[in-house]
C-alpha cells in the first residue's frame, strides 16, 4: 500500500522535491499538491526574463497540468486552494474552500514573500512586489499605460525588475539604501561597473537613499516618493524588492517550531518526524534562502530521505550569485569582503569590462567576485566547496583553471 | 638606386671585408661578407651582419652643440680653436690634450697627431688603443725594434699548433677563430692549446686548455723557454745569427715543470704536454690578445712569448710566429700614424732626437714636441689633477672603459673645457662635454682603416652623411687651420691626407723603418677610391705588399738583431686580500662592441647576453652567498657596479668575469670601469684591466621585475635597471630597494610616455604575495607590460630577499610578451592572457554564454551536439551540466539541438 505525500505549494522547490522522488522510487507515495496559484508548476527565476520579454510564460513552464496527470500526481491549485491550516494530530490538511487530504508525509514548501517596507504609502495601488505570474501581469499592464516606475531595492531581484521594466520602456528609478549595488553580493568596483552598464541601458538610480514616504492622488494611487533628503521622484508604479521572509505562518500556527524560517535539520525534516520543508520557508543552521541553487539541493536532498534511502544530508555550501540580465555577466561567491586575515587578489581591464577579485584565506579560497568574465566561477566554487589549498596554482588561479591546471 | 659598395667592418681588429647593398632612398643596407677580402672571404660575424641595424639616425648626434645648445659648425669650431688657443697660452702646450682611438680612420688619426704633436707641440694625443694594444707595441718594439706584427691569417691554415693565449678569440676574433676552426677542421692534426684562467667557448676548439692562475702567463712562458732548452728543442744557429741576449734570457728564465705548475697552478702532466707540442712542432702560432697585454707586466708577458719563437726561430715564416690579435678596426692604423703618446709619427718615435728632427723637417714645423706626452691613464689623472685644462676626446668613451672610472668622471665633470666629437648623442662621455661636435657614422665614413695582420682596407662612404655630421679629420683641421696652423692642414680630401702619411712612412727611411707605405705616396685618387686590401710595408722593395716580415732575419733594431728580453715575472699589482679576496677579470661578449653606442642599437645583438652579468665559480657562489640569476654587488677599493650573478666552472675558484660593455646609457650600475685599478704597466703603461681585487655580496632588492615598453621611457630611478633594445620594444630589467606605496601610481608615472593617446590598464594584484603586474593597451595594441615581483605582505621581513629572488624567478620569460608587440591588435584572448606572460592555453573560444549557472557557451554546446551525437537537453545536461540547475537556458539548448 502506498503512502500518501501531501505538498504545500506548487513552486520550485516543492516540485523539484517531487521530481527527484519520481525519480527515486517512483510507487512510494500517492502525491497530492496543494498550490495557491492556478498554474502548473513553472520556473519563477524565469519571470524577469518574462518582463523584458526575452521568454514567454509558456516557455517558463516546467511542468504543465498533464505532467501532473501523467505521474498520477493529484494537483489543487489556484486561491482558494490555500493551504488554511494543518491538522498534525490527524495528519491533515485544510485548504481554503474545505478541500483536504490526509497525509503520511507532509512536505511544507510555501515559499516567501516578499518583505514591505514599512512606511506610510505602502498599500496604495501601484505599488507591488515581484513575485510570481500575476505580478509580472500588473508590471506589463502598468508599462503599457504609465512611464514613471521606481524600483525599491538594488538586489538582483530589484535590477531585474528595473531591467524588465526599462525593456518595456518605462523611465525606471531603481532606489537603494547602500551605495553600492548588491551589496550582500558585489564589492564596491564592481558593483561601479554594474551600475554604469545599467545606467548605459537607461537605468536611473538613487543611492544610499533613505526612503520617508509614499504618497498618493484621491484614487488612492501612487504618485510620488519622498525621500528623508526632501527630494521626490515621480511614481505610477512602485516595485519593492528589498528581500523575502519565509512564509511559515501555516506552521507556526500548526505550532511546528519556526524562527525565521520553519527550522529544519540536515535531512530538511521539522520538529514533527512527518513533516518536512524544503525552500525559502525553511531555516536551516540558521540560513534562509533566496536562490535557486541551495533549493535544488534541498530538494535532491528531502527525495532521498522520503523514499527512505535516507543517507544524504544538507550542507548549506556558499551560493553563487547571477544576475540574469542579459550581456551582464556577474559572479558572486563566498566571503567576497573577507577580513584582517585575509588576502585579495585582483585582476581589472576595466575597458573591456572585467573586474575579478578572489579572497584568500590561509592558503584557501574562500571568496570571489567576478564581472565581465564569469568563464571560472564554477570553477572557483568547487575550489571554495573542497577547500583546497592554492598555494601551488596561485598565480594563476584569477586567470582561471586552463591556465593554473595547465 | 640600389648600389654595392665594398668597405669594412668597424668593430674588431680582424678586419673584415664589407659588400654592402645600399638602398638609398630607404636608407637601409643589406650586409654581407665581402667574399675577395683575404681577412674574411666573406665570412662575418653576428655584430658585423648586424650593421645594416645599427645606421638609424634616432640617438644620432648630428648638430654641433655648445654647452647644450645647437649651434653651427662655426660658432662650435671657433669656440674649440679659441679655446684651445686660450689654455695654451695662459699654461703652455702640455696643458691641452686629445684622445682619440681606435675607431678613427687613417686620416682622421694622422691629423689630429699632427696636430697635437707637430702644432701645438705637446705629446698629449693618445688613443684608446693605449687599453688594448700598448703592450703588443711595447714588446715588439724591445724585441724587434719596431712595432711589427710578423706574421698574416694565411699563417692559421699552414700551423701545426695555434697557442691561443689570453683570448677568447671566440668571441673577440669571431671570424679568425671560425678561420681556425675550418683549418683544424681540415688537418685535424693541427693542435691548438688555450691559454686563459677563464674555459671560454673558444676551448671548444681545444685539444688542451691551461687554466693558469691570473697574471702568471711570464712565468708559464719562462718555463717554456726553460723547458725548450733542457729539451734542446732551441734554434741555435737561429739565436746566434739573428738575436742577441738570449743568454740573460734563459738564466733569468730558470724555472722548471714543478716550479711552473705551481705558480700557475696548473696540472703538470698539461702542462708538461704544452710544452712539449711547442718543442715538437716547428709551425706554432702564439696568438695573444687582451689577457696578455692588459695587465701591469704585459709588455714582459709579450717578450716571454716572444723570446720562445725567437728561440725557436719560429718566426717570420708560414705558419709560425707570435701574432698579436688587435681589437680595435684601426688600432694598427692609429700605431702607424703616431696615436700613443710616446709615439711621433710613422713608427717614429720621441726616443730618437733624429726622428723628432725629421718628422719636422717633413711637417716643416717648428713647434714639434719634444717629449712623450700623458698615456691614457694618466692623461686622465692630469685633468683630474688640473695639469691638463682642455681635453677633446675623439670617438671613445672613457668614462665607462678606463679603469678608476668614476675618476675619469669626475676628472672631466672638473675640467674647465671638454669637447668629444662622437656620432651618437648621448654617452656617458658626451655627457660631461661643454662642445659636441658630430662626427660622421661608419656608414658615412671615408678612409683607411689597418688590421691585425697590417692590411690596410678602404672603408668607403655607404651614404650622404647624416644632418650635420662631418669627417673627423675635416673636424680637425678646421680646428687646425683656426690655430693659425693653415698652411699644414689645408687637405680637401682624405686622399691627400693618406698620401703625406705614406710620403711621411718613406720619409728617409732606406729600409731602417718596418712601417714603409711609399708606394701610396703619389697615389691618385682614383687609385686610393680603389684600394684593394694590401699588406704593408708597401715601398719599391714589396710594390703589392708583404705577407711576412722577418722572414730574412733582419729586424729593425741597431744591430739588426732580435733581442731576447730577461722577463723576471711580476704578479698583478694588487693581490687579493681579506676585504677584497677575488680576483675580477673582464672582457668582452660575443654581440656587444665596445660601450655599445652602437651594437646596442640593433635589437638583435642585445638578446645573446642582456644584462650584465658576474660570472662566479659555484664554490664562490656558495661562500658568498649568491643565488644563479639573484643580482651581486661587485665592489673594489675603486668603485663598485652590480649585476646578475651566473654560476659556472668555467671560472676558476676566486676569480669572477665580467663583461666590459655596458654604460650608464644601458644600465644603471654596470659600468665595470669604475672597478677596475688603475694600475698600469711601467713600459707600456697599459692598464691592468684583467686583474682588479673584489668582494662580491647578494644585491637584496625589495623587488624586481621587468618592464617592456614600445617606447624608450624615461625611468624613474629605481635603484637597479638594464635597457634592452629588442626589435618593436625595450626590455627594461629591474630592481629596487625600496616598494614604492603604490604599485598602480609607479606604473602609471613609469609606464606613461607622450604619445597622447588615452592607455587602457589591465592590472593583476596579488599584493600578499608581491604581485604586481599591469599592461597598457592603445586601440588594442600593446604599448607596455610591467610584471612585478616583490615582497609580499605576508612575508616576515627577513624572508624576503629570498622570496624575491624566487618570486624572480617564476616570472614568465619574455619571449611571448615581446613578440605581441609585433602584433597591430590584440586578439581577445591574448590580452586575456597578458598578464600571465604565457600564450593563452586551451582556452576555446566558447562563444556566448548560454548557461549561466555553469559558464557553458553556446560553441561548446554545438561542439558537443556535434561531436558527441547529443540529442536531448537532457543529454547536453549529463554530458555538459548546462541547464541542470536554474534551467532557465534550457530552450536555448533546445534551439541549438
């Protein structure tokens, strides 16, 4: 007799899970998905290059209703299919419109959201996060009949947005609290050199701004942002995209311990054996997460232990950092800023466009920036994970692995 | 037009034939031997098929300047006439001097004698030749009462033995030495011997080499004549019917085998087979040069050769005979025309009254000096002193070649009136001169020139010369005729000078002279336009000249006969001791001439040896600290330079090499002059320049590293650096004591030239370990590289000397960095790879980036699919990992399948 696996959402993550576990032991479990948006599963990395274009939605589909039908996966998705609440006693699961589904195996993979400035404006109309398909929906809608958009947050989600929303030609400001782009990413000549190529493609930025308002006409939309210098920019669409918090309302409620995230342990199960979590709802040895690489592990990872091979375990590994702008070639890893003890290498043709920095510590990578050339990133995130010792290749190593493995 | 000129090589004494393709309207030339010249028969060496390289007019002097000021050839001339005139009459004749050399043509030297000793009536003109040769001429004139070379090259091919003593023909002598070689490699019987404290390449030859101690040569060639009579191997008719004092000769020269081999220190069994060759072979060359003459007994060294031919009446006949290797294109015309002080004129001389009195008669002057003027040496110590207030100093670089140099220097940065007259700008000597006037190139040049074997050859204007340049003896008399001295030196063309010359060789000679040219003296100028290469003497006796001289047993002393000379055999003057326990040899290098005014300037001479070198035996290196390649502080009682070490057994144990050419114009510590003792010989007065005590220690820098520039920069001082002219670039090697506080500001005031374009930098920086290395690129093209390597920060103080040096090491040759300079644009992955200072290595080109995640290009996807037969992105996936992990390039690989 098969067990039952219930998901809580339909996002990447939960879907990788299941597609691994497909893979594992295809006739362990009856799966059944609950997801809130009314699609089947797709690719939400993708969604920037949905705004500028480049990709349709249909291209970002990863896995259509009929694949669902096809693996015998029993799919809920749309608003009403929210997840409301989690009976663990009984081990079940409500959703909104009274649909559930008793579980042996509860995979929590609800995602984030994205974080709102708490200021005075931010529930007018217009001013949205960018997070999914609907999102991207209303930034279409909105370059088609407005020009001013600012975009709240200079991370790589916020100058995708800005990217998508110049290619859609709107007069885009993207603001930001630091004043160096990326900054839990690039160091300072880098993120120079980020920033002029963004401005070449029109990009307009406001930096280490501090934000004090947003302000709106009687319809109650926006139409202005105040800054604490006094200074204000125009504004028909606000995007903001200064971070996401784990969505772990549900388990908080369902008394499953939380801090920031839902807190799971090396093999992505919670504090209730039969529940487990994978995603950016999770906390593992104190990280949450944010991008699509640790998921993906997570997620090879969760499949392992519920088709009860159960020998792999999660090692948070530093995560390397794209941006996926096109023509823009960025990496980032590790410890990029490093500290006292550490040393730095550089390689700079800034005509060229290529800034390269690695981070040395005793006798170790331990960090990289790469713009412009990214040809070794992978390279320097194996030498970084397996922490070798680059003493012998050092002179080579920032000119990349055809030259210091020669 | 293209026309071929035949002329003749201005470097070394051998004297080659020059058949030069001149492209006039290019001004470029194409070199090549000229193969009727009996010198060369068209054989060259590297420096000589390098000339068409060296006639560019960058770095000419080609304006006369007046206290650095351009001016005309009148205002310089009046200036040097009035001047001259001036410091004669406040202090007399002795108080102005010329120094010329062996670089000048027949001509040119003729006139600037006359005047000095006819006209000014000083003895005061001496010559480079003075550094080189003094001795040679010293001890021909004791032993056969002239300064005659006896033999010819034809002689190399009819020895059985050729002694090479004291030079490193190899390299000095490059096609007289493959000239021997051929000879051995035809009659492989022929024997040839080296005598040097140094196993220099032309051991390579060698069927024995005698590594003597320095300076012990007297002693080895005693024991020879010892030897030879113990072995009663003597010419005895020979000694009684044509020489005289052979008695006191070979008592003075009582030393045997043992008492040899341990003054010289040699083996005995070697030494023992010389001599016996010597005695057992009647056909013996003794070729000597620098390691013979240089030295404070050298005139003696000479003679102990000398008396051992004379002993065996090895002399005067084919294949046999002492032979003195000159090593200037003209020292034997500057000896024949009178260049050394004591020296009058025409192998006349200030120790005959007679002479003196006939030379005027001829020059119909009445102001002849009357006594030797200053050698070289001391020349140079009177204008140091003040004694001599006016000095013109002719083609010849004295502040790098004489020993003490750093006193000549300051004996000239002293001096109230210097005028050198030079083809080339800037020289360490032209740069301490209040006029310069410019002298015309070897390529311009019109007159005679004799090599080692008395063959005068014509060289020949190959071109209009250049700017402002003139004909060093139009120079002089223009002086000349400013002195009030019109009448004697009205000449229009050399031809008429070298017609007085050879009038003045016949001068009353009847055969008491060796040197006799009097068949010139009527000669046409169409005659003298077409000169072929003849052997003097020249006279009615021998109208095509004379391959041999003494071949009759009769020389030019008194008596008619050689004289043996007693040689009681001196050491160097100043022994090694405790504060300076080695002992420094120098000497010159295969593809340098000279101060290298002119060998540098051709890219192709500068790659053999770049940068000066000490050569140390691997014993000295261990007990002095020195690593193979780390850079050495030589230092002497006199001065000091420094340079890279190289670690060889071809040293002998205390004894360290290095070599004679580089000047301040090329580096910044490598003049050796400024080492060597001013010790001279008390005959010759020749300077002991293959024998000055040293201590050597590691030159520590903070840093080294090498710059190469598509421009001659101006440096920056750091404390140690070699230019190095290459073919679109300069090579700079470098070292400093200090780090500069930032390696970026350094390159960029280091690196920058005037060019006005905007530079783009590449840099790498690896300051931990000491790293610095920047490019500077102009529409992609390479202007300059600096590759650093230092003292990191993470180094303990103490490690890094050592670090450095091993850091040095592990920079990347510069082969592959000079020839991008070739190159009018970079391609991509060559600038990728600069700063590497390797070509790019199995760096495809990937083409554009499709897969973010994991760097896969699309041309790596297509070169997959296709090789690999790849059907699904699934199996690019496997076989590449692209789209494996965001998987957002996945339809791009679809589009590719």
């Amino acid at each position: 007799m098969k067990q039952r696996l219930v998901v809580i959402g339909n996002g990447m993550a939960g879907m990788r899970t299941v597609e691994e576990l497909l893979t594992a032991a295809p006739d362990k479990y009856d799966i059944t998905v609950f997801g809130a948006e009314p699609y089947g599963n797709y690719n939400r990395i993708m969604l920037s290059s949905v705004l500028c274009g480049e990709k349709t939605i249909e291209d970002i589909v990863i896995n259509n209703r009929q694949w669902y039908i096809d693996n015998g996966i029993t799919l809920y998705a749309g608003e009403d299919k929210a997840v409301a609440r989690i009976d663990r006693i009984n081990k079940k699961i409500y959703a909104l419109d009274g649909t559930f589904a008793g579980y042996d195996r509860l995979l929590i993979a609800t995602g984030s959201k994205a974080v709102i400035p708490p200021i005075s404006g931010n529930d007018l109309e217009g001013v949205i996060s960018f997070r999914d398909i609907v999102d991207v929906n209303k930034m279409l809608a909105y370059s088609r009949s407005y020009n001013k958009a600012v975009v709240l947050g200079g991370g790589l989600l916020g100058l995708e947005a800005a990217n998508g929303l110049v290619s859609r030609g709107m007069d885009v400001t993207v603001i930001h609290n630091h004043e160096v782009l990326l900054n839990r990413q690039m160091d300072r000549p880098a993120a120079k050199m980020l920033q002029t190529e963004l401005e070449q493609r029109g990009l307009k930025f406001k930096m280490a701004a501090k934000l004090k308002q947003l302000s709106g006409d009687e319809q109650g939309h926006i139409t202005t942002v105040s800054f604490e210098d006094g200074s204000q920019l125009e504004c028909d669409l606000f995007i903001t995209a200064i971070g996401v918090r784990p969505n772990m309302a549900l388990a908080q409620e369902a008394g499953i311990y939380c801090e920031r995230g839902i807190v799971v342990n090396d093999t992505l199960q919670s504090y209730d054996p039969s529940i487990y979590a994978v995603g950016e709802c999770i906390q593992h040895r104190g990280a949450t997460f944010g991008l699509v690489a640790p998921l993906f592990e997570q997620a090879k990872v969760c499949a392992n232990h519920l088709s009860a091979h159960g020998a792999a375990e999660y090692i948070t590994l530093p995560t390397a950092t794209k941006l996926k702008v096109t023509g823009i070639n960025l990496f980032s890893i590790g410890d990029f800023q490093g500290d006292v003890n550490c040393e730095y290498i550089h390689f700079t043709d800034p005509a060229v466009g290529i800034y390269k920095k690695l981070v040395i510590k005793a006798n170790k990578l331990i960090g990289a920036v790469l713009y412009g050339d990214t040809a070794d990133g992978s390279w320097y995130q194996e030498l970084l994970e397996k922490e070798d010792n680059i003493s012998d290749i050092r002179d080579m190593l920032i000119f990349g692995k055809a030259y210091a493995v020669a | 037009m293209n026309k071929t000129i035949q002329t003749t090589c201005p470097y070394c004494g051998v004297g080659c034939g020059i058949s030069a393709k001149v492209d006039d309207a290019h001004h470029r030339l194409k070199i090549s031997g000229d193969t009727s010249h009996p010198a060369n028969f068209g054989r060259l060496c590297s420096k000589g098929s390098a000339l068409g390289e060296t006639i560019e007019l960058k770095g000419r002097l080609l304006q006369p300047k007046v206290y650095g000021r351009e001016t005309s050839w009148t205002e310089a001339l009046d200036l040097v006439a009035d001047s001259f005139i001036s410091v004669i009459d406040k202090y007399g004749a002795d108080a102005v001097a010329i120094y010329g050399s062996g670089q000048l043509l027949t001509e040119d030297y003729y006139v600037a004698n006359k005047l000095m000793k006819g006209f000014i009536g000083s003895g005061n003109m001496d010559t480079n030749s003075r550094l080189c040769m003094s001795s040679s001429v010293a001890g021909h004139k004791r032993a056969f009462g002239s300064d005659t070379v006896p033999g010819c090259y034809e002689d190399f091919e009819q020895a059985e033995m050729i002694v090479l003593i004291g030079s490193n023909a190899a390299w000095c002598h490059p096609v007289s030495f493959q000239r021997i070689r051929a000879a051995k490699e035809a009659n492989p019987a022929l024997k040839i011997v080296v005598i040097d404290p140094r196993r220099t390449v032309s051991c390579d030859i060698a069927d024995l080499h005698l590594p003597l101690a320095s300076g012990t040569d007297a002693v080895l060639f005693n024991g020879l004549l010892h030897f030879l009579s113990e072995q009663n191997a003597l010419d005895s008719a020979y000694i009684e019917a044509h020489t005289e004092g052979f008695v006191e000769a070979l008592n003075t020269a009582n030393v045997d085998i043992e008492q040899v081999a341990k003054a010289c220190r040699l083996n005995k069994d070697d030494l023992h087979r010389f001599y016996q060759w010597f005695a057992g072979h009647e056909k013996v060359m003794s070729l000597y040069s620098q390691g013979i003459n240089q030295s404070s007994s050298g005139t003696d060294k000479v003679n102990a050769i000398i008396n051992c031919h004379l002993a065996t009446g090895s002399i005067g006949k084919p294949g046999m005979g002492p032979f003195s290797l000159t090593g200037q294109p003209n020292a034997m015309g500057g000896r024949e025309v009178g260049g050394l002080s004591h020296q009058l004129a025409a192998h006349m001389d200030f120790s005959s009254a007679d002479d003196i009195e006939r030379v005027a008669r001829f020059w119909n002057t009445s102001n002849i000096a009357q006594k030797p003027g200053y050698p070289a040496v001391e020349l140079f110590d009177a204008i140091y002193d003040g004694k001599v207030k006016a000095v013109w100093i002719m083609g010849t670089n004295p502040v790098v070649s004489l020993p003490n140099a750093d006193k000549v220097k300051q004996a000239l940065q002293g001096c109230e009136f210097v005028v050198v007259s030079d083809c080339i700008a800037d020289t360490d000597t032209t740069a301490l001169a209040h006029v310069l006037l410019p002298a015309q190139g070897w390529s311009e040049k019109d007159g005679t020139v004799t090599n080692s074997e008395r063959r005068i050859s014509r060289q020949r204007a190959l071109f209009k010369p250049a700017g402002g340049a003139k004909p060093d003896w139009w120079i002089i008399t223009q002086v000349a005729r400013r002195m009030g001295f019109e009448q004697a030196f009205h000449y229009q063309s050399p031809v008429e000078i070298f017609r007085e010359h050879a009038a003045l060789s016949g001068f009353e000679n009847n055969g008491l002279r060796d040197f006799d040219i009097s068949a010139f003296a009527n000669m046409s100028r169409h005659d003298y336009d077409r000169l072929q290469p003849t052997q003097w003497p020249v006279n009615q006796a021998y109208p095509q000249g004379r391959a041999r001289l003494f071949d009759d047993g009769k020389f030019f002393t008194e008596s008619g006969k050689a004289k043996f000379i007693a040689v009681t055999p001196r050491l160097p003057v100043n022994p090694p001791d405790q504060d300076y326990p080695l002992i420094l040899n120098t000497g010159r290098l295969r593809d340098q001439w000279h101060t290298m005014t002119r060998t540098a300037i051709a890219a192709k001479l500068n790659q053999h040896k770049a940068e000066p070198f000490v050569e140390v035996h691997p014993v000295d290196a261990q007990s002095y600290g020195l690593v193979g390649n780390s850079l050495a502080t030589i230092e002497s009682h006199w001065g000091s330079m420094i340079a890279r070490v190289q670690i060889t057994d071809s040293q002998l144990p205390g004894n360290v090499f290095v070599p004679m050419h580089w000047t301040e114009q090329y580096a910044s510590r490598g003049r050796m002059g400024a080492l060597v003792n001013s010790i001279v010989d008390p005959i010759s007065n020749q300077p002991e320049s293959k024998h000055t005590p040293v201590r050597i220690k590691a030159y520590q820098p903070a840093w080294q590293g090498f710059i190469l520039s598509r421009g001659e920069l101006s440096m920056v001082a750091p404390d140690y650096w070699v230019k190095v002219k290459g073919e679109q670039v300069y090579r700079y090697e470098l070292a400093g004591l200090s780090l500069p506080e930032n390696w970026q500001e350094w390159a960029q005031k280091n690196l920058s030239d005037n060019d006005g374009a905007t530079p783009q930098w590449q840099e790498y920086q690896d300051p931990a370990q000491g790293n610095y290395r920047a490019a500077r690129i102009v529409n992609n093209q390479l202007e300059s590289v600096v590759f650093i390597a230092a003292a990191g920060s993470a180094l303990p103080a103490t490690a890094w000397m050592q670090e450095v040096e091993q850091r040095r090491e592990r920079l990347p040759e510069r082969n592959w960095l000079t020839g991008l300079f070739a190159k009018t644009e970079l391609e991509k992955a060559e600038r990728m790879a600069l700063l590497t200072g390797k070509p790019p290595v199995g760096v495809a080109d990937v083409g554009t980036i499709v897969c973010a995640c994991f760097n896969v290009g699309e041309k790596t996807i297509q070169a997959a699919i296709r090789e690999k037969g790849l059907k699904t992105h699934q199996e690019v996936g496997r076989c590449l990992k692209a789209g494996t992990n965001c998987g957002s390039c996945v339809p791009e690989i679809k589009a590719l399948l």
